[in-house]
C-alpha cells in the first residue's frame, strides 16, 4: 500500500508546487488523477479489512464492533 501511496503524494506536491503559472485544466488533470489514486488505495484497504480484519474480528466475538465499524465507514463514504 506504501508503494501506492508515493505516486499519489508525488502528484500532489506537483500540482501545489505548479499552480503558480500553470494552466488550470493541467492542475485540475492532476487533482483528479489524486483522486483517481486514493479511491483506488481506499478499495484496496476496505477490501484487505473485509477479507482479514473482518473474519478475525466476528471469529473472536467482536461481531457488534465489527458491524459498528462497517456502518461508519459506510456513513463517512456518503452512502447513507
């Protein structure tokens, strides 16, 4: 997951050091590009979390924690 993180703070620093002088359509494609990255990091993890951490978590009792957990996560993505 690291090694998908350093591209994505490259991009940033990129589109913050270049906003001065640069075409706007060119800084908005790199935004947008960031935000391509971290979705994609983001369904890496939820999806890591859902196959080891979830199981883990309903196998040792943890079931309402577990469950709490989720409807969190989906709440903050704005699915509810």
């Amino acid at each position: 997951m690291v090694r998908r993180c350093k591209p994505t703070s490259g991009t940033c620093s990129n589109a913050s050091a270049s906003s001065r002088g640069t075409y706007c359509v060119d800084i908005l494609r790199q935004t947008y590009a960031v935000r391509k990255a971290i979705e994609k990091l983001e369904a890496l993890i939820l999806e890591n979390h859902l196959h080891g951490c979830v199981p883990e978590g309903i196998k040792s009792g943890r079931e309402e924690a577990v469950i709490d957990e989720l409807v969190q996560l989906y709440t903050l993505a704005g699915n509810r």
